[in-house]
C-alpha cells in the first residue's frame, strides 16, 4: 500500500503538454546519448582555453592580450577547417544507416587527403599573413609575443585539420566517444604541458606565452597519432578500415565531400570571420579591451560548443535516418533538438547573467578589464537564442545534405549587417 501511495504521489500528471513532450522521449534520449559526448569533447577544449588565458593571464596581462588576437586570427581558419570536416559526416551517417561500412572508410580515405590538401592551403594563407603583423595597427609592444606564438599554431594546422577528418568520421558511425577521451586526454596533456613551460615548473624553462603555444602543439599532435591508431588497431572499425584500403581508388568521391563540406566551411568561416576581424576594430582601442574581449568571448564559447554538440546530434540521427530510408524520423529528431537546445539556452544564460561580474577576475587580476566583461556579456546574454536555433537547424538541413541557402544567410548576417555593425557602434557611436 505504501508503494502504491508513493507511486500515485510521484506519478506525472498527464496533460497535453506532458503528453506533446512523451512523443520526444525516444528522440531527446538518443540526441542526448550522442550529443553529451560530443559536448563534452569541445567543453574539454574550452576548458583547456580557459586554463591557458587564465595561466598566461596571471603570467602578464600583455601575453594575455598577445594570445587573444592570435588565437582570433586562427580561429577563422580553423573553423573553417572544422566546417569543411563536418561534411564527411552526413555522407558517412548515410553509409552506416545502408550498412556499407566498407563504402564508409573509403569516404573517410578521401575525407583525409582532402583535410591534408585543405591544411597545405591554409598554412600558405597564414604563413603570407604573419608578415603582415606589424601593419595591423597592434600595440608594437604585443609583436615580438605575438610572432613565436603565431609560428606554432601555424604548424598546428596539419594535426588539426588531420584529426578534424577522423573526429567527423567517428560522430558519422554514431562512435562519439572515442574523440571526446581523445580530446579529454589531449587536454590533460595540454595543462601538465602549461603547467611546466609557462612558469618553468619542475626544472623546465619560463616561457610564458610561447612555453603555451608548445604544449598546445604537442597535445595537437596527440590527437591525431591517437586516432588514427584506434582506426588501425579497434575491432569496430574493421570493416570500415578493409574499405579505407581495399577498395578501388574513385576519384568522384571528392565530388560529394566537396560539394558538402566547403558550403558548411563558408558558413562557418563567415560567423567566425566576423569575430576575428573584429578583434582588428578592438586592437585600435587597446590591450585592455583585446584582453577583456578575450575574456568574454573565451567563456561564452561555452554556450556556443553546447549547442553545436546537439546541432551534431541532430545531423548524426537525421542523416542515419535518410540512409535507412526512415524519413518519418525527421522532423521529430529536429524538433527534439531544438527542445533539447532552448533548454540549454536558459542554463547559459543564467550563468551569465550572474557571474558576469566575477568573469573577468577568472582570467586577469585587471580590475578595470574586468569592468569591462561585465559589460560586454550582456548582449551576449541576447544573442544566445538565435545562436542556439541557427545551429540545432543547420544541423537538421546538414543531415538532409541541404548546406547551400545557409551560405547566402552567413554572408548577409555576418558580413553585410554584423561588421559594419561593429564598426560604426565602436567608433562612431562614441
């Protein structure tokens, strides 16, 4: 009798909206399965940012303003690098849900030489940049941080770019895991490496902000030689590797990884391309500001790494769907993720809106910086919904293979509406 009391206490009332949400339980269960991994992967990426600015903040806040702009300057390649990943996932979800995994590591095969070829590109493009530092109108006194610490994220690019192929492979066989432990491990790696280079621990030299930049590359490295030897050696993907070195050489698979990953990569690097040259507006203000923007956009990447984490879930299950012929399945995976993200959007930005006070002195003991995170986290509190439903959206269409019309609306949001934007609110607002 007790338990029957206990069980009618406990029991949900059933509504209409209890019931609206029951028909998602399924959905919401298998996003989050395949999501929660992926965001913790990237949550251990920004946790590893955190640990550095905070590690070089403390060290000298000119390092600190010296990170920020180098890591804004590469995040645009780097996300478009991501972007140009993330194509081969769709195309390898709908091989795993047909069950042609050999297919599947022939895709990834050609995924792989097409990432090298795109970091042979990229590296050119930065390494012509680096020799126009000096004529960005930084603070002269940021330039000699800057210049070593740029040189190794540059040869940072290949293990990147490398292990972007295999992370984007594994979410396309539903294997999320094996790339968060081995993001997690990198990160590990990355912290024991600051520890030491940065203050000149345990017999290591003080490098400060370069001692960051050669722990950030070992750890890069790490990853890559880690995945591919789980590729070579696990039993899951036996079947995938016969493919990857068996069948035939078909140049037309270019074609489809092409066709898939430079849309999403040009959307990306748009959003991104708008952050980063906007750090060229700030670096006119000054290394308070640059540190203080760092600060702010370093921890509401949070929020956007979350959202992407179920944005990849969403084109994981759609795209599995569409393989195996489950249409009925999609529309109920995208509403469920975007469910799934509007929920998320409430807990960041309530973090935000009540540590935004204390941000700042997480990376800089700066109080005049930390006045201005506080001020500058407020419209991004704002723009957290519309970010959120971009991505869980453009993860839908992704998995359904439709990657152009999010180009047109990149280029109008980011470049036609939000650097003139930044501009004139910067400097002739004042």
């Amino acid at each position: 009798h007790i338990n029957t009391i206990f069980a009618k206490l406990l029991r949900i009332p059933t509504t209409p909206m209890t019931r609206y949400f029951k028909k998602y339980s399924l959905h919401y269960r298998s996003l989050l399965a395949m999501g929660v991994p992926i965001m913790v992967g990237q949550l251990g990426v920004i946790l590893t940012g955190f640990v550095d600015n905070i590690m070089v903040g403390h060290h000298t806040t000119a390092e600190l303003s010296a990170a920020f702009f180098v890591n804004n300057i590469f995040m645009l390649p780097l996300m478009f690098a991501t972007g140009f990943a993330m194509g081969i996932t769709p195309l390898i979800g709908e091989q795993t849900g047909r069950n042609e995994l050999p297919q599947a590591g022939q895709i990834f095969r050609y995924g792989l030489f097409a990432n090298g070829i795109l970091a042979a590109s990229l590296i050119l493009i930065m390494g012509t940049l680096y020799f126009f530092l000096d004529r960005m109108g930084l603070p002269q006194e940021l330039l000699p941080l800057m210049r070593p610490y740029y040189l190794l994220h540059l040869i940072g690019l290949v293990p990147v770019l490398l292990f972007n192929a295999f992370k984007q492979f594994a979410d396309g066989t539903t294997d999320t895991l094996t790339p968060m432990f081995i993001l997690l491990s990198s990160n590990l790696l990355n912290i024991i490496g600051n520890t030491v280079l940065i203050y000149g621990y345990a017999g290591f030299p003080e490098w400060g902000l370069f001692g960051a930049g050669v722990s950030t590359l070992t750890a890069r490295i790490f990853t890559i030689v880690a995945g591919l030897c789980i590729f070579m050696y696990r039993k899951r993907y036996r079947r995938f590797k016969s493919g990857f070195f068996r069948l035939p050489s078909n140049r037309k698979l270019y074609r489809p990884i092409l066709t898939m990953g430079i849309p999403v990569a040009l959307q990306l690097g748009m959003e991104t391309g708008s952050f980063s040259l906007s750090v060229i507006f700030i670096g006119w203000i000054g290394s308070t500001a640059l540190a203080a923007h760092q600060a702010a956009v370093t921890f509401s990447t949070i929020g956007f790494l979350l959202y992407s984490g179920i944005g990849a879930a969403v084109t994981i299950l759609i795209s599995n769907a569409r393989g195996s012929n489950r249409d009925h399945e999609i529309r109920p995976i995208a509403t469920a993720g975007i469910h799934i993200v509007l929920g998320l959007i409430l807990v960041v930005t309530g973090i935000m809106f009540f540590a935004r006070q204390h941000i700042g002195y997480i990376f800089t003991d700066s109080p005049d910086v930390a006045m201005l995170v506080s001020a500058i986290v407020i419209p991004m509190i704002v723009y957290q919904l519309g970010d959120g439903l971009q991505i869980t959206l453009a993860g839908a269409l992704r998995g359904l293979g439709v990657v152009k019309p999010m180009v047109w609306i990149a280029f109008i949001s980011y470049f036609i509406v939000s650097l003139p934007a930044s501009y004139c609110f910067a400097f002739l607002c004042r």
